[in-house]
C-alpha cells in the first residue's frame, strides 16, 4: 500500500499542494514550523478519518480562508483509491450570510460516504512522533487511543461500536444526573445498564484479541532493539484495577461491577465501569515501565510498539501500512536508528520522514527515494 498523490486546498499553512510520492521513502526536510508535521497529519488523516490531535476541524482551516479539502491517491492491493476530505466551516458562513454548506464531507472515489467507517480500512498508517512517548507517561486515555485507532483502521466495524458507545455511555450519564437530582428513576437506568453492557463487552473483548496479537510482535521487536536485554509486554486492566486476558468471562465480570459502584454511582451521577475507564500496562521484564523505567527506555519501548504495529496491520490485511515519522530520527541512538532504516529498506513500507536534516547519506539506494524541501507550506 502506499499514497501515490496528495492534493491539500487550505490546510493548515498549506494554501495549495499537489504533489507525487516514491513508494518508498520520503524525505522531507526544512526548519522547524515551516509545515512538515502538518503534511503527515493530513495523511494520517486519509487513515483515520479525523484530526489526530485534539483540536476542532474548523482549527485546520488556514487563516483567512472558510474550508479545507485533502485528496489522496492510494495504490493497495485491491487497486487505485482516490480518498477525500472536504470540510466547511458554518459558523464563518452564517456570519457571512452566505448559503449554508454541508460542514464535513468524506468521499471514496467520488462518491459520497456518509459514515467515517466507510472510509475508514482503504489507507492505513502508524505515525511514530515524538509525542507518542505519552503511550507509556501519559494517562490511559493515551494508551486506549493506541489500540483504537489501530483496531478502526482494520476492522471498522469496531469505530461504530466505539461510537455506539459513546452515544449510550452520554445517554446513561444524562440520567444519573437526573437521578441524583431526584428527576428520574432507577428502572430506565437498568436499561441503560444492559445496552451498554452488550457493547462493552464487545469492545473490550476486541481490545483483548488486538492485544494478544500485538503482544509477542512487540515482545520480538523489543527484544531485538535491545540484543535481547529487554522483553515488553502488554496488561490488560479492567477498570484500572483488575488485569484480564482474552477468554475470561467478561459478561460476569461487568455484571459484578455494575453492582460494585452502583451506589456510588448514584451519588456522583457519573458512570464508574465501561472500557472508556480501562486501561493498559506496559512492563519490561516484569518491570512497570512507566514508574521505573528510564528516559532510554521509554522510547525503546515506543519504537518497538510502532515497529510491532506494522506487522499487525501487515498480518490483518495482508499488506503494510504507510510509516509516518515526525522528527524522530534525532530522538534515537545511533543503534536504534540504523535498526529503523534497515527495516523500513529491507520491507515493502512506504515511509514519510520529517527532519530539520539531511540524512539522505543514510539510504543505500537511492533508486525508490524521494527528498522535498518544505518552506512555509511550499514543497520543493
């Protein structure tokens, strides 16, 4: 799989973009906020049908404009895809007394989509940033995000149960609110309890299966960053509290917690259970890496998740993902670094590198090799 041409229209600093990719490496260079990191954004993008970051889409409109679109061309296994994004912001256009618009809309090959997860699975990609060190120090909203994005773009089914979810989990926490204020009553809540219940265990029991398989593939790429030194390994926490695995009885389990902070529910009108409070440990050699790790160690491990998630994809749909590396190269030692490029030349991966350096001396060939320069959202 790889993006052939992206075209971007207002995106970020980019007012017009046009431009044809190797399908294998490409480099893109400049100084720092000049629009690298906003290319690879509107790439991943194309993969997961939303911004990356938590920032309104109205955000990525460049300054002085009212809409933005990303178009992509993409060459997998089933044949040419075009992919696009078009998104208008309506506020602008009502102040503006202009016709109304359609806020956001999603296109696969011309033809409208009306649902993200009909988008979703056509381009997948793993983007490997500096920020992504917050998969192991930062909250496990961070570390959920991780397996959701990877399970979405294989399988989008699970992004409309993750939506499915949302929307009950909002419903349900609507009428705890209620009750505490003594506006509602406690046999809707048992329907309420049941629904979400259904796609709970759905999730979380998906979330386990991805798990299982990402496992030993992270346990080998860790192993082999570190000369066999080091072994990572993923836990499962209900709750935060309780590790499970893939096989347990989870309608039981979820059945003893609804019961366990039901009266405390109750009294802080809010919902205590449900796979929006899970979360994930990572440990190397038994070790909670979060705590007692070090700096060194902690971008191992990212490295070796990123690396291990390319085999996932690669082993769920049968080809490799796109590789997007935002300034990561001088994060890495100079061993991690060299495994890295040997992996990306050794397999089928098309990759996008920013770097404010050129380190096109680090490729032998230069024959699937491509070097922009990227100036104030201009690439050259």
């Amino acid at each position: 799989m790889y993006l052939e041409k992206l075209t971007l229209t207002n995106y970020r600093n980019y007012e017009s973009l046009n431009s044809d990719f190797s399908f294998q490496v490409n480099l893109l260079r400049g100084f720092n906020a000049q629009g690298k990191t906003n290319l690879l954004e509107a790439i991943y993008y194309l993969a997961i049908g939303k911004a990356y970051r938590s920032i309104r889409e109205d955000q990525l409109i460049k300054w002085g404009h009212h809409h933005f679109s990303i178009k992509g061309q993409v060459k997998n296994k089933i044949g040419q895809t075009n992919l696009e994004v078009f998104f208008h912001n309506q506020q602008q256009v009502k102040q503006l007394r202009r016709v109304k618009r359609v806020q956001k809309e999603i296109k696969v090959n011309g033809l409208k989509v009306g649902r993200t997860a009909d988008f979703l699975s056509n381009l997948t990609a793993v983007l490997f940033a500096p920020e992504n060190l917050s998969i192991i120090q930062g909250s496990p909203t961070e570390r959920r995000k991780l397996l959701d994005y990877d399970i979405s773009q294989v399988n989008p089914s699970y992004f409309l149960q993750l939506q499915q979810y949302q929307q009950i989990l909002k419903q349900r926490n609507h009428l705890l609110r209620k009750i505490v204020q003594g506006r509602g009553g406690l046999n809707e809540l048992e329907i309420w309890n049941l629904q979400l219940k259904n796609v709970s265990e759905s999730i979380i029991r998906k979330r386990l299966q991805v798990l299982e398989k990402l496992t030993p593939l992270t346990r080998l790429m860790q192993r082999k960053l570190t000369g066999g030194r080091e072994s990572l390994e993923f836990k499962y926490y209900f709750n935060r509290k309780k590790e499970i695995k893939n096989g347990d009885d989870l309608s039981d389990l979820l059945d003893r917690e609804i019961k366990r902070v039901r009266t405390e529910e109750l009294n802080r009108g809010i919902t205590l259970w449900g796979p929006h409070r899970d979360d994930f440990l990572l440990t190397v050699n038994g070790i909670n890496l979060k705590i007692y790790g070090s700096q060194g160690q902690h971008r191992t491990a990212v490295l070796a998740i990123k690396l291990a998630e390319l085999e996932f994809f690669k082993s769920e749909s049968g080809e490799y993902p796109l590789l997007l590396l935002d300034d990561v190269l001088s994060e890495l030692d100079q061993e991690r670094r060299e495994h890295l490029l040997q992996i990306i030349q050794s397999k089928a991966i098309q990759c996008f590198i920013t770097t404010t350096e050129d380190v096109s001396s680090f490729w032998h060939s230069k024959s699937n090799f491509a070097s922009f320069y990227v100036e104030n959202g201009v690439l050259k």
